[in-house]
C-alpha cells in the first residue's frame, strides 16, 4: 500500500479525477505555484491562478459548474470565504431549491482552515458549521490522507456544491508555507496519523456523509471531525489508563451528518462528548446534541469547543483551541470521575 | 514642517528597518509563531505619509503594518512584545503582526486583502463629521487592486467627497503572482474611472513621496476628497519571511530538489494536456522564478533606507552618530520586550 502526506493525497486523487474528466478545472490564488504538478501535466486552461477577487472567481465557480464544467475553486484560506460569502450563500446553495432540482453548481471550493501554527485569528478559523448551517451546502472535513483522497473523488462526483476543508497542521506543504518557512525552529502539534498514512493505489469516491468509528468504547463517545478527531483519539488512549473506555466517531462530514451512526455510537455509552475545533456557540456543537435528543436517546452530554476569537499568542491558543488535556478533563467530568 | 526634512524622514526609516531586522531575528529563533510580512523596502513610503498625519487622523492598515504603527509612534518594545505573543504587548498578544490595533492612534489592521479600503472610508467618514480636517490613510498593495472592496471604497470616498488618501505600495507583485497575469487595464485609468484624485510616485524616493502626500493630505484635509497615490516600492524580503521562491534562489540545493521530483513525475504522467500545454505550464511554474531571479529586490539600489542615507552622506559624522544611536536603540528596545514581566 501507498503511503502519502495528507496534501499530497488530495492531489494525487485531484490528478487521477482529472485525468478521467476534463471538465475538471482548478483555480484559485498562486495556484499555478502551489498546485504546480498539475500545472504542468494539465496545463494552464485547466489550472490556473486568479486575481486577488474571490467573490468574482468564486461567484464564476459557481457558474461555470451550472453551465457543465467541474470547477475546483481554491481560497488561500477559509476565512477568505467572508469576501465571497455571497456566491455561496445566495448562489451555489440555492439554485437546486430555486429549480425543484432541475438545475445544480457542482462546484468544489477547497479551503484550508484550522489553528495551531499561530498566525491569529483572522487566518485559524474552521468555520465549517457556520457553511453547514446553510442548506444546499456539503460540508467535508477529512482527518487523514485516506479520507481526503477519498473525499476528493466523492465532491468531484456530487451534484451539488461542496465545501472541502483541508486542516492545516495535517498539511505539511501549507504548514510550511505559512507556518515554519523554512525554519526549524518552530513546533507545532501535529498529529503523525494524520499528517501522513496509508492510500489505496487507486482511488475510490468514499461516501459522503459516512461517519467513522476510529475507536470502540464502551463509557464515553467522542465525537469530532478534523485535527479534533486526532486530539479525541490520544486523549481516549489517556482515559484508558483510567479506567475509561472512550469511543472515537470521525464524523468525516459536517453536512450531511451521519446521523445514525452518531446516535448508535451515543446510545451505546450514554455519553456524548463533542470535541469541535470551530465555534462553540450555534455551530456542530449543539446540533448533535440536539438530533440525539431528539432520537430520543438518554445521555449526557458535554462540549470542548474553540469559545471566542482564536488568541495569537502559542500559550494562549494551545488553550483557546480543544487540546488532550481539555478533552479528558471533560470526559472525565462526564463519566463522572473526578480530574486529579 | 514646511519642507520634508530627509533627516528626520531618514530616521524614521532607518529605526522602522532596524526594528524589523530585529523582528526577522527573533522570527528566525522561533520565538515569533506563524507568517511575518516585513515591512522592508515600503519604509520610503510609510514614512512619506504617516510623518505628516496630526493627531485625529486615522490609519487603516494591511497585513503588513508594523512599519506604519511604528512610524506612527506606537510604543516600539510593545509591539515587539505584541509579536512575541505577550500578554504584555500592544493587543495582549492576542492580534499578532497581522492584526495589529491602536485605538489611541485610530490605527487598525486586517489580513484580509483590500479590507483597508473600507475601513479608512469609514475613519475618514467619522472625521468628516466629527473631527473635520482630519484624514483617514489607506495602506494596500497592488494585489488588492483586484478586491472588489478597495474598488467600491474609492467609489465610495469620491462620491462622498470622504477626506482619504489611499496609498498602494506596489511591489509588481501579488504574493507569486505578477500584475500581467492577473490586472487588465491600467491602474491611473481604473481609478480616474471612479473619481479619485491619482498620482504616481517613486516609491523608493521618501522625498518624493512626502511631497506627493503632501498635496494629497491637503487636499483631503480642504474637503476636496480622496487621492490614490501609487508608489511604486520593493519588498526585500518577498511576500514574507521565508518566502519560498527567495528561499529557492538563496539556497537552490537545499530548496530545489524537493521541488523538481514531483514536478518531473508530474509532467511524465500518462493522461492529461499535450506535451504543448505540459511544456507551457513548466514555463508558467519558471516564469515565476525566473522573475523571482531578475527581481528587482535583489538590487542594494532599490533599497530605500540606503537611498536615502546616501543623499546625506556629505555630513558624515553626524550621520555616523544619528546610525549608532539608532541601532543602540534598538537593540535596547529588543532588550527590554524580551525582559520578562516584573513580579
């Protein structure tokens, strides 16, 4: 089996999916330099970079999906995506409810997003629920080369528009870009199984919508999607020396949410534990406690979720942002037990 | 002052670029997390404006805007420390260099490209009513000229007749892309288009800038509305601090190879554009180094501090004086940010 760096995974499946469609396009910011190795194997008509206007060449995206092209739209990052808002607000999510379905923008907007390199808060957000609340969006968020390679394919094929984020401590070239530049002496917390790991020498579309049960466990259920499902799966390895047994569900998809997967994960230990790294209020949050309660399950529940504006400052924002130690003294609250 | 004096301007730029060299020291040993846009080689333009605003007026700047805070006269060793990510800085080490903010100064920044055209029509709309007279400055690059909301703001301030000067400090550069391949038109006649005043200047030049601010100031200042000044400038160190093409040109054999593997893979793939195409995107992926390489920033010429100090160079004791007590200064401002907090 293959081995790939998360990024890597992206695209080499974007390579494959291009290959097979030449409707596929990719444009975005500088993209002829970070995207170079399809530059040079797809050329520039069907890679190219774009002017400093993301609500024109988003808003475009969306248009030039409705009239038969596969555009892959990048933005530098997902906080970006305020400037051309717009084009996926009003847009892309409408036109299928505006058409009884008869007309669609599979359009794939690709955005890194995510904290932990310390570069603030106007460049660290995950904004994934905010995009999930509007209807007519799919929102994706890997946490492995597998899943992103995957899910890759899997946006390529919807019919409808998607949001695909891609964190960037699990990027090791935009890590570096943004994060190191070339230094080596900075630090950041990235997960190992994350940033690099197994990828079938083919790629097959993954469902979307799917959840993953990254561990069994029969006291507590994490629940998390991104870096957060890595944070949730050392700190279930701590709860275990414990005493506690911890379940990790990788949701994989914000929008649509893999709602029978989370309720049978929840009602299997009682405990829902969400680990979000986006916004704790009106976000994922709150909606999986709410479509548990509203299976009917009993259960309790707790959160560990980014609160407010994203700190700058390293020491603070290993804080702001949900970390192991945060997640087992929630987990331990939960069950019960109480945190040393 | 009547005049621009190149002393106090030279002063000016010379203490901003010592700073930031400091700040590239301290990014280096790892103790500054994340992305650092210098303000290397705009100092001719900064410091051409902002030593002409008065208290009142108001600044909104980019991405890269230490400069400016610092010419604004901004504490130095608290924005060192705000860099630093201490609680002891000038945002609580919550903002970084990117989100820098001065309520004191009516100074604030953004990240987001172009989001200082907005801001200062909304400063200089406060002035026009509550402290007239005053101005508002924007600070953007080239790239920006692209964002819809720097455009709607020029509209904006003419059509309000709003006291802002806005100021583009352009590079030939966003990030690796250049004007040719992402600009249609010209700049002088997209701005005529929407009303403003538009003036063009050497960027590299300080005096030159002063004078050209000057007017553009006064202008604003009598009510007569927004001028978009061009200064064309160079920054020394690229987009950031480690900027991967400089890297690449500074250290090709450490850079390079990690570089060309995938990229021959990629253009020996079977299935995908004609051996044309493939042969017109490796041009387009050189085409940025090959600019990178014939760069003007490579140039000690276009450095606009030593332009600068060159033109003051007949009176040399008292700039061999003016140069040591700068630099004793800050290596005395680094000193005392990276202190640690008294008990």
């Amino acid at each position: 089996m293959r081995s790939m760096r998360f990024t890597e995974a992206i695209d080499d499946a974007l390579a494959q999916a291009m290959a097979r469609d030449a409707r596929i396009v990719v444009f975005g910011e500088d993209v002829p330099l970070l995207r170079r190795d399809l530059l040079v194997r797809f050329g520039r008509e069907r890679v190219r970079g774009t002017p400093i206007s993301e609500s024109a060449f988003l808003g475009a995206g969306v248009a030039a999906a409705m009239a038969g092209l596969r555009p892959v739209v990048e933005l530098y990052m997902v906080d970006f995506i305020g400037v051309a808002m717009d084009a996926l607000l009003n847009h892309a999510a409408k036109v299928k409810a505006f058409t009884a379905g008869k007309w669609t923008a599979p359009v794939v907007v690709r955005a890194p997003c995510g904290g932990g390199y310390g570069d603030g808060g106007q460049h660290e957000q995950s904004l994934w629920g905010w995009l999930a609340h509007i209807p007519g969006l799919t929102v994706l968020v890997p946490s492995t080369p597998a899943d992103a390679g995957g899910l890759m394919v899997a946006a390529l094929q919807h019919d409808g528009p998607v949001i695909f984020l891609e964190h960037k401590l699990l990027s090791e070239s935009l890590l570096e870009f943004l994060g190191s530049g070339g230094r080596h002496t900075v630090h950041y917390d990235v997960p190992a199984e994350g940033a690099r790991g197994p990828v079938p020498a083919t790629w097959e579309s993954l469902p979307i919508g799917r959840a993953l049960l990254r561990r069994a466990g029969t006291d507590i259920t994490l629940v998390s999607v991104g870096v957060g499902v890595h944070r949730a799966l050392q700190a279930a390895v701590l709860l275990g020396r414990e005493g506690v047994s911890a379940a990790v569900l990788d949701l994989r998809s914000v929008a649509p949410l893999d709602t029978a997967a989370l309720c049978e994960a929840v009602a299997g230990t009682g405990r829902l534990l969400v680990v979000d790294e986006d916004y704790e209020g009106f976000g994922l949050s709150g909606e999986l406690a709410a479509i548990v309660a509203q299976a009917g399950i009993d259960f309790r529940y707790a959160r560990v979720c980014t609160q407010a504006t994203i700190p700058y400052a390293r020491s603070l924002e290993d804080q702001a942002l949900p970390n192991v130690e945060r997640i087992r003294t929630a987990a331990l609250a939960l069950v019960g037990a109480r945190a040393p | 002052m009547m005049g621009a004096d190149l002393w106090s301007l030279y002063a000016l730029m010379r203490r901003s670029r010592l700073f930031e060299v400091e700040v590239s020291r301290l990014w280096q040993a790892g103790l500054i997390s994340g992305e650092m846009h210098l303000g290397t080689g705009e100092e001719a333009v900064i410091a051409g404006v902002v030593s002409q605003l008065r208290p009142g007026d108001a600044m909104a700047l980019d991405h890269r805007g230490s400069a400016a805070f610092l010419m604004r006269g901004v504490d130095p060793i608290s924005l060192l420390r705000e860099m630093l990510g201490r609680g002891d800085g000038l945002c609580g080490g919550r903002g970084g260099h990117m989100h820098l903010f001065s309520p004191e100064h009516l100074a604030a920044s953004s990240g987001i490209v172009g989001a200082s055209g907005p801001t200062a029509s909304g400063f200089a709309l406060a002035a026009q009513q509550l402290r007239p007279g005053a101005v508002a400055v924007a600070f953007f690059g080239e790239g920006a000229l692209n964002q819809g909301m720097l455009m709607e703001s020029v509209n904006l301030a003419a059509v309000w007749r709003l006291p802002v000067v806005f100021v583009c400090k352009d590079d030939g550069w966003a990030i690796t892309t250049e004007p040719a391949s992402s600009t249609a038109g010209t700049m002088d006649e997209r701005v005529r288009g929407l009303g403003a005043e538009y003036q063009e200047v050497d960027g590299l030049e300080v005096e030159r800038v002063w004078h050209a601010a000057r007017q553009a100031l006064e202008r604003a200042r009598a009510g007569m509305g927004p001028t978009f000044l061009r200064a064309r400038c160079v920054h020394l160190e690229g987009h950031f601090l480690g900027f991967p093409l400089i890297r690449s040109l500074r250290e090709p054999l450490r850079e390079l190879p990690a570089m060309l593997g995938p990229l021959i893979r990629a253009l020996l793939q079977r299935k995908g554009g004609s051996l044309r195409e493939r042969l017109a995107g490796v041009r387009t992926v050189f085409a940025a180094s090959l600019a990178t390489l014939r760069d003007r920033r490579r140039h000690a010429a276009n450095d606009p501090v030593l332009r600068a100090r060159s033109a003051l160079t007949s009176q040399a004791a008292r700039l061999q004086e003016l140069d040591v007590r700068l630099e004793q200064e800050a290596a005395a401002i680094t000193a005392a940010a990276l202190q640690e907090v008294e008990a």
